[in-house]
C-alpha cells in the first residue's frame, strides 16, 4: 500500500503579488523550487494563513532570484499580496520508502521571501500549546 507523505514545505513564505488574468497556477521563484525539490507543473497545495483558504493549483518558474511567489488565474482569488501561505507538495511512498524518507521543509524570513532554514523533520509538538 502506498500513503501519501509530505514531500516538501514552503512554510510562511508571502505572497508577492496576484495575476487574475494571467495563465492559472502559482509563479514560485525558480532558486526557491530548487531549493524545496518542487518540479515545474507539480501540484501544489496552498495553506494561506491571512484568511483560511485552503486549494491546489501547480508549479511554474519564476524568475530566478526575483523571491516572487504569484497567485494566477482563479487562484488569485484565494489571496492577497502580502499574506502568509504554507506551500506543500506530498508523494506517493509505499512502507519501505517512508521509513527512509526525509521532507524538504523550507522556512523563510520574515515577510521578505529569503531562505531562512532548511529542515527535514518537525519537532514534535509538546502539550503546551496554548489555545487561541
């Protein structure tokens, strides 16, 4: 049996811009891609944490360098420049696979787009956790 496992995370990276009438999808810049081994057309899943959208849509390149991350075509709807977004894409893997497999999570400074840490595991969350 194979189970669908995290492949890689873009975690609070920021929303540089919407295009609505541009081809659909999300511009993500082509050093970032690289970075969290996400493929050019590969689905991606948005988590925005501005205003609780949660939709698919796919991968293309952005200009190397640019830190752009652009919501297109109907997706520009689900956001706005500046919020906060989650970025995933997860893999198929069957039992032997997922005991060897790491993640790419990828963390971002604050509000700029610039490559804060990479990571391949998520501590695991303590019972402290204060309700909001």
């Amino acid at each position: 049996m194979k189970l669908q496992i995290l492949k890689s995370k873009l975690h609070r990276v920021t929303i540089t811009n919407t295009h609505l009438n541009y081809e659909g999808s999300c511009a993500i810049d082509s050093e970032i891609l690289k970075v969290a081994q996400i493929n050019e057309y590969e689905m991606i899943h948005i988590y925005n944490l501005q205003n609780g959208e949660r939709f698919s849509t796919y991968a293309i390149k952005a200009e190397a360098g640019s830190r752009v991350v652009t919501l297109n075509g109907a997706a520009a709807f689900k956001g706005s420049k500046n919020d906060k977004v989650i970025i995933c894409t997860y893999a198929y893997l069957d039992d032997v696979e997922i005991k060897k497999h790491k993640p790419t999570l990828v963390y971002f400074k604050e509000g700029v787009n610039i490559i804060n840490e990479i990571k391949s595991s998520i501590k695991i969350q303590k019972n402290n956790i204060v309700n909001l």
